[in-house]
C-alpha cells in the first residue's frame, strides 16, 4: 500500500475503464472538502513542486474521503458495486440520530502510497473512525482497505523509481495546519474522466459543540 524505497510507483494509465464502470457514470463518496485558504494554497504548491511525476489533468478538489460508497443509482441495485439512494438517505438519517458535532483536523507530512502521493492527515479523537463505522452500519464499503485519512495530491504518470519521490520529498519545507470540519459531504464523480471533478449531492452540516 505504501510507497517502498528503490521500487517502481505504478502508474495510472489513461483509459475509460469500461470493465469496472460497466457504462455507468456516477461514482459516489463521502468527502470532506478542503475550503481552508492557507492549506489550500500551499496543497496546490506542493502539486506544481511534483508536477512532472503526477497525472495531467487532475480536475479533483482537495478533499479527504471518508467512506467509498459505488455507483449511485435511483433503480434498485444490480452490481455489487451499486449503492442506491435510499442507502444515502439512510446515511444521512443515521448522522442525524447521532449529532454529529463539529471537530479538528491536522494535516502532517508528505507521504506517497504505490500509486498516489498524499499529505498525512492526524484524527487525534478518531472521528473518522466513528463516522467510517455510523456509515458502515447499513452497507459495505466498496473495496475496503486499511483506513489511512489523507488528501491526494495526484496520482503518478510513469513508473518512476520510488527513490526519485522520496528525494524531492525531503527536499521541500513541509508545513503543518489545523482546520475545522463543519460539513460531510454526498458527492459523485464521472467516471469515465480520470481525476475528473467532485460534484456535491448533499451537504450534511455538523452542529456546534
């Protein structure tokens, strides 16, 4: 899952993906979006910094997922991958019950997964967690791993060599920033464009602590 030293990243390759979106075009997510003014600025300097080793173009807003939950569909499910929209209404009724409050995140270093480079996310009260489980209570998350909190910076165009990354990587000042979390978001992305844009569904405001 991470990035090894001295090793190949794997590259994503341009292509419409036929065999895993199967003509469907709404891929959805929960997300948290990036609307910190200072992080911001300094997300879309560290992806100019390595922009020679990373997918063009990359539409995406910054945002950390929380729960990957398939192809939206108002008709009832046919994949395993589908996620119907009652599903998210149910998502959203089990947030409500649970008065989710605000809360604070921090970001931490420059890291890279096999396939991605990430800046490191800190959840010192495991509220991801917690949410992560809420939303898990009435379906499966789509290809589950090990849950590491993050905000891509893109992903790699090219094999290059994994020592290639981590030398720009210590090479570089890394900041550190706190920011505050009102808001969950329900959105989808086209997934026939690679790194295409976010687009809200529902926005589910937390409330004041």
């Amino acid at each position: 899952m991470f990035l090894k030293s001295s090793t190949p990243v794997v590259p994503t390759l341009a292509g419409d993906y036929p065999e895993w979106h199967r003509g469907r075009e709404h891929f959805s997510l929960w997300y948290i979006e990036i609307e910190h003014p200072e992080l911001l600025e300094y997300l879309n300097q560290l992806r100019s910094v390595f922009s020679d080793f990373l997918y063009k173009p990359n539409t995406r807003q910054f945002h950390l997922t929380l729960f990957i939950c398939g192809f939206l569909t108002q008709q009832k499910p046919i994949w395993n991958d589908d996620f119907g929209i009652e599903k998210m209404h149910q998502h959203i009724q089990y947030l409500t019950d649970n008065s989710q409050n605000k809360f604070q995140l921090k970001t931490g270093r420059i890291n890279s997964f096999e396939s991605a480079l990430f800046v490191e996310i800190i959840d010192e009260n495991g509220i991801l967690l917690k949410l992560r489980h809420l939303l898990g209570q009435s379906c499966d998350e789509i290809a589950p791993l090990d849950y590491c909190p993050h905000l891509t910076l893109g992903l790699f165009h090219q094999d290059f060599n994994s020592d290639l990354i981590f030398n720009r990587i210590n090479s570089i000042e890394q900041k550190r920033f706190e920011f505050s979390v009102d808001q969950l978001t329900f959105g989808t992305y086209n997934a026939k464009i690679l790194q295409g844009q976010l687009y809200p569904f529902h926005q589910f405001q937390l409330g004041d602590v």
